[in-house]
C-alpha cells in the first residue's frame, strides 16, 4: 500500500522538488510540501498506523510519481501488487485525473523516470530499489487495443491519423509487443492491401518498424502487393518505406533457400520490377536510389547464398549493372561509395558463378548459341568445332570459368554488333581448319583474363576501389574477344603456340585499357580497344617486359644481351662502312687550333669563304675520292666526277668533337667488347637505320670553326683537313665508318654505341618474349624459370 499521504506540487517542472522532510513524534515522514496545507488523509488505503519507534529507526525512502505537469509524493509498500498501487494512483486528488480516466485505472502503468522501462509485477521489487521518480503513463495493451480498433475505422481522416502516430508508438518495444498480441498486424496489412496516398505510406513505414520483430511471417499475395507498390506506386512517399520493406524481406528470406526461391518467384511475376529499380539508380532523390541499392544489394546477396542466380540474370538483361556503371563514370568520389556493397557482391556472384559446373539443366544454352551462329547443320560429326569449340564435347571446355563463361558466350553470340555470325561464316572458308578463328575458345579465354583482372582476390584486396568496368564486364568481354579476333588475324596465327602468344597480347592489353589508377571515359575505353594494332600492342608488351629486371638479370638472359649485342655491332659497323660508298658533301672549316691542333692545314684567315667537298669511298675500300666545288651540288656526284683520291691507308688520325661541349676525341681501335664496357646505355625504340632521315647539305656558306659536327683528317703525305658535316647521321655515319676502315678500327660515337645497345636490348626482349610465348619443353631450362639463350 501507499504510506502517508500523496502530495501535489505547484511546480510545472518535471523535476523533483527537494522540500526539506520534517520528522513527527512518532517519526513518519510529513507528506506535505512546504508552505501548504496537509491534504486530507486516505484512511481507505493506508495500513494501521504502525507502532512508534526510536528516533534512530531507518524509515522507507520516499517516491516521486508524476502525471504531466503534477508530482505526488508517496512511499510504497512492496508487498502491495502493481495493479493496486496504479489505482490509487489514478485516483488520488493530488494527481487530479479526470473522472472518466480514473475510473478505467487498468488503461495506465509505471515507467521509470529516467529510463522510460515498464513497470511490471516481475521487476516492481528491483524498481523500487533501484529507481525513485516514476511516470503515469497509459498502458500498452490498452492503447495497442485502442489502436487496432482505429484501424478498421472507415473514416479516412481518423484512419491517416492513427497510422501516422503508429509509427512513433511502435518504437517502444513494450507497445509493439502489445500491438502483436492484439492482431495488429492483420490490421496493418489490411491497410496496406486497399489503401493509398499518405495512408498508405503511413502503414508502410509502421510495418517496416515492426520487422524487426522475428517470426513474423507474410503470405505470399501480401508480398506480391508490395511489390506492386514498389514496381507501380508514383508517389516517392509511398515507394520509399515499400522498398525498405521489400528490402528487408529479402534480407530475412535469404537466411533460407526454400523461402528466398519462393521470394524470388513473387518477384518475377511483376515484370516492371526490375526495370523500375533500375530507373530509380539515377533518380534525383537520393534516399530512394540509396534504398534501392540496398534492395539489389540484398538480393544479389541471396543469390550468392543460395546460388539462385535468377536476380543476376534478369538485371543483366534488364541493363542493371550498366545503368550502374554509367553513374560511377559520372559520379567519383564519397557518391560512389553507397555501391561499395554491391561491387563487393558483385564480385562474389561472379566467382561463384564462374566455379558452377554445367549441368544438363543448361544445355538449351549450346542450342540457343548454335541458333546465334546461323550455320546450316550439315555435319553432326563437327558441329561444335564449327562454333569453335577444341572439341565436339564442348561441356566440359568451361573450366575456369563454369556457367558464367556459357551465359556469357550466349550474350556475345546473340548481340548482333559483335558480328558473332558473320565471323563463323567467313571462317568457314578457310581450307585449312587449324587457321579457322576459334571464337568459342577465345570467349572463354577473355573471360578468364577479365575475371582474373577484375574479380580475383587480389583485386579485391583494396575494399575501396570501386571499378565501373566489374558492372561492365560483358562489354568488356565482348570488346577484348573482338580485340583477340583482331590480333589472331594481324598475326596470322594458325596453332595452339599462336594461341598463347595472342593470350598474352589480350591480357596486357586488358591491363593497360582497363588500368583502375586511370580515369577513362567509356568512349575512350572502346577505342583503345577497337583501335589497338598489332605492332603497338608487341611494342608495350616489350616494354613491360624490360621492367620485369629479375628475368633480365638472370645469367642466361645476360648470355642472350652479349651475343645479340656482337651481332648488332657487327650489323652497324658494315652499314657504317657502306654509308661511305654512297658519299657525301662536306664543307671545309677553317683550322681549329681546339679540334685539330697544329696539324689542320690553313685556308687562310677565319673571314674567307669555305668551299665543299664531296667524298666517295671507292667499291674496294682502299681509296676515298673526292672533289671540291664553290657550292654543293643538288645531286650525289658520280664516281667519274671526282678528280682527286687518298689512300685510306694513309689516314693516320681522326679527331672529332663528340657532343655540343666539343669535347675533342681521337678514335680508338677498340673492339666491340672494349665499345660496350662502361656504356651508359639509354632505352630507346628500335628504328631501322636505312630509315632514318638525312637532311640535304645546307648551301649557307657562313660557318663558326668549332662546330660539333666538324671532325679533322691527318695524312701521311697529303695535308690535314677539317670537315663539316652537313647533319648528325652523316657525321656518326663517316665517323664511325672511316674508323672502322682502320685495322682493327671500331665504332667510336657514343650515339651509334647507343644505337648498338638499343638494338641488343631490344632483341633480347623480343627473343624473350618468344620464348614466353613458346611452350616449355620436357625438361628444359624454361620450366625453372630460365631463359635459354638460343634463338
């Protein structure tokens, strides 16, 4: 029972009002606030006075009871039941409930203070220890009734009233509790079923409070109601709580197989489902598009789950994962991030479904790609290499990449822009079947590259890229298929050994169009794609393979580099030796003391006009012929023409200046191996060198002395001479070639020496890289990771 007397409080505040407690005689505390009257005693509810006390005697601390603005002190008896201390709550004077509320005391409970948990028959003793300011609150089985009578109400504005406070009352686990014993749900959903507007949405956003109670269960024309709601309803007030609803029924259903297959099948039946979510991913309302993630992220969750690949299929038909692909190429940054989930699951449907096995479930696929090809069955004993498949069992051609390479071949096969067919049938001429395009072979192939590229583990380990080219990945699949189609035609390939080669010009090439550290237009994407020649794409693969410097450092690789490098010397030497019998003009420099020292014969003083000259070697090597004019000729003078020769025994120096600094240096007679050690290399292109332009002599007479394409002539018995050349490949080419005449004559500038390094590295890469193409053989050195030098 309650003990003393309940007292009110002039104070609005719902905070306790500390009034100083007077102890009686017979030590009971004074339940009146200060400065008011006593209140008249309950004597219908209070136990016998008890006998007085010591003064030193513990009494029972006091409570504080609030109905709104208005406060009641009390103590309480814990012996007394919950319902009894409600009571007299509701009924005392002090907290002045109207008349027809107190005489219904069942409608109301206690709830903590502070806390707001209800006050029960379980936890009435701990409360009372614990806690001392309580709330007079309405009771939640009361309201839950009261509530679920509203629902069947058929007044429109009292029915939008009560499903828009629902919601709120529905936070308080107590209430919702009260509101499921009480068939609230039948209720709710009844709503669902036959309303609409703000009704409705009311309705739909309650209900999604109340799923998060477990064992709810809906059958099976309810979810179909909210699926048309979600693929029809206009209003975005409306579509938003249905999708988190649908979203949330595809997270439960996907715990379970059975429930998620037969959750799925509800899905499909509405049509403009898919094409509907679709649409939204790009709505301008960006908490629908972010519910509408959510929903295709869960669904693709459950397939993953329960290897139900229904979803996937249909959103790739229905465009889905471009539509996607689209937003992230328009939208980088924290807006890409709310699709983090679904790329992550993205990427595990498609490893799943690359490691599903063929069954003879999916079969009808061979058939709907042999009627893609448009062939004429006329040989059951080569049908499916026809499509080209390596067999005529093409089932098990899969491995790698399972159903998804099968779905995928069938998508490529029936898009008619990847000309699918026209490929079959002009390969169908070919005589010789080994040079016939295997098509369906290089299918799988690319997808294998594709997924190793986008979907493997390691392209998964950083969890915030985010790649375009995943939700892109049959396009990609149908642009590098026709990429490898391209190569294999450029290069004429005709074998398996050819077929590895254009593998690895498909995967670099891949690599370098589909490099995530790049942001690239999809335009762009394609072009480099549909654009790429066979020679630029050798030529990157050359180069990736100059950085891959532990195989270039191996020992059989550096045996490769030095022989290859004596081969090129030797090559360059000759074409050195031969650009001299073709001849060339010269123009003749005053001495310079810097270049030639003593030895330069002088013309005269600096101020004169220079002649030219011409210079030919003669067929045998053994003379060099020459003849001076005023000006130089148009025209390469013919070997008649030249009216004077020196033995080129009787050279006996040759002094140039190599690089702008005119740095002057005598020429050596160094061999190849003395040429290349301590050769500061550069990596350059290899270009012919019968390619490379040779400017005309210039006719502009005025000239410095020092100049860096100048070098100087010493004779035995004819006096020293100075020559200017007119461009750089001819001085490094009479430079090097007048060298090279000497006994044991070498090559000299460091540019040709450069040029030989180049051409050795280069060849080294190539040969390298035909060995990769190559497959090892038994017990060869390449299958420990060396490189055989032969060629």
């Amino acid at each position: 029972m309650i003990r003393g007397q309940l007292q009110p409080t002039a104070s609005t505040s719902r905070l306790p009002l500390h009034a100083p407690l007077r102890r009686t005689a017979a030590g009971p505390i004074d339940s009146t606030a200060a400065g008011s009257s006593p209140s008249p005693s309950l004597s219908s509810i209070l136990k016998p006075p008890p006998p007085p006390k010591n003064d030193k005697t513990q009494l029972s601390r006091p409570y504080y009871f609030y109905w709104g603005a208005k406060r009641v002190k009390a103590r309480i008896d814990p012996d007394v039941p919950l319902v009894e201390v409600v009571k007299q709550l509701v009924r005392s004077n002090q907290l002045a409930l109207e008349a027809k509320d107190a005489a219904n005391p069942e409608a109301y409970a206690l709830r903590e203070h502070t806390t707001g948990e209800l006050v029960s028959d379980r936890n009435l003793g701990e409360m009372l220890e614990t806690a001392t300011y309580f709330d007079l609150v309405k009771n939640p089985d009361h309201e839950a009734r009261i509530v679920v009578r509203k629902l069947g109400s058929a007044d429109p504005a009292a029915l939008k009233q009560t499903t828009f406070s629902l919601r709120s009352q529905l936070t308080d686990v107590a209430f919702r509790t009260a509101f499921i014993r009480a068939d609230g749900i039948p209720a709710l959903q009844a709503i669902i079923r036959r309303g609409s507007g703000n009704t409705l949405a009311y309705a739909l956003a309650s209900l999604h409070v109340l799923l998060d109670t477990d064992g709810l269960t809906f059958d099976s024309l309810f979810i179909a109601r909210l699926v048309d709601i979600v693929a029809l309803e206009a209003l975005v007030n409306v579509t938003r709580p249905a999708t988190a609803v649908l979203c949330t029924l595809a997270s439960n259903a996907r715990r379970r197989a059975p429930a998620y297959s037969s959750f799925v099948d509800i899905l499909l039946r509405q049509k403009l489902l898919l094409p509907a979510l679709v649409e939204r991913l790009a709505t301008g309302d960006l908490e629908l598009s972010d519910l509408t993630v959510d929903l295709l992220d869960q669904l693709l969750l459950g397939s993953v789950d329960t290897a139900d690949a229904r979803i996937p299929d249909k959103l790739e038909a229905t465009d889905a994962w471009r539509a996607i692909a689209k937003i992230l190429e328009t939208n980088v940054g924290a807006p890409a991030k709310r699709f983090s989930s679904l790329h992550t699951n993205l990427r595990k449907y498609l490893q799943a479904a690359s490691s599903a096995p063929i069954t003879e479930d999916d079969y009808h696929y061979f058939d709907e790609i042999w009627l893609a090809s448009h062939l004429k069955d006329v040989d059951e004993s080569c049908r499916w290499r026809r499509l080209g498949f390596q067999t005529e069992a093409p089932q098990y051609e899969f491995e790698g990449v399972g159903l998804l390479g099968l779905k995928m071949l069938k998508r490529f096969a029936e898009d008619s822009q990847n000309e699918f067919a026209e490929t079959l049938r002009e390969h169908e001429g070919v005589t010789e079947p080994a040079r016939r395009i295997p098509l369906s072979t290089i299918s799988n192939i690319v997808l294998a590259l594709l997924l190793s590229h986008l979907a493997s583990p390691d392209a998964a380990a950083d969890d915030n890229a985010i790649s375009p080219y995943l939700f892109r990945l049959s396009d990609c699949h149908a642009l590098a298929v026709q990429f490898f189609q391209k190569m294999w035609e450029a290069g004429e390939a005709a074998d398996a050994q050819d077929l590895d080669r254009i593998t690895r010009m498909t995967k670099s090439q891949i690599a370098h169009v589909l490099d995530l550290k790049q942001e690239k237009s999809w335009f762009r994407v394609r072009q480099e794609f549909l654009t790429a020649d066979f020679a630029t794409v050798r030529d990157r693969q050359l180069r990736e393979l100059a950085a891959d410097h532990a195989l270039l450092a191996t020992p059989k690789a550096q045996a490769l580099k030095s022989r290859l490098y004596s081969e090129a010397y030797e090559r360059v030497r000759r074409q050195r030796v031969a650009a001299l019998e073709g001849g060339a003009w010269f123009r003749l420099a005053a001495a310079s003391p810097s270049l030639s020292g003593n030895h330069v014969h002088q013309r005269g003083d600096k101020q004169a006009s220079p002649v030219w000259r011409f210079y030919r070697l003669s067929p045998d090597h053994r003379n060099l012929r020459w003849s001076d004019t005023v000006e130089p000729g148009q025209e390469k003078l013919e070997p008649d023409a030249l009216t004077s020769s020196v033995s080129v025994d009787s050279i006996v120096d040759i002094k140039f200046a190599e690089g702008p600094d005119l740095t002057t240096s005598t020429a050596s007679c160094n061999g190849p191996e003395h040429a290349a050690s301590g050769l500061d290399s550069v990596r350059r292109r290899f270009h012919a060198l019968q390619g490379s332009t040779r400017s005309r002599p210039s006719s502009d007479r005025a000239g410095a002395v020092d100049e860096p394409l100048s070098f100087a002539l010493s004779f035995t018995s004819s006096p020293p001479v100075q020559l200017v050349a007119p461009d750089e490949a001819t001085y490094t080419d009479w430079v090097d070639g007048l060298c090279a005449l000497k006994p044991g004559g070498a090559i000299v500038t460091r540019k040709t020496l450069q040029y030989v390094d180049s051409l050795a590295d280069i060849g080294t890469r190539i040969k390298l890289l035909d060995l990769q193409d190559r497959p090892p053989e038994r017990g060869s050195s390449s299958s420990t990771g060396e490189v055989a030098p032969a060629g």
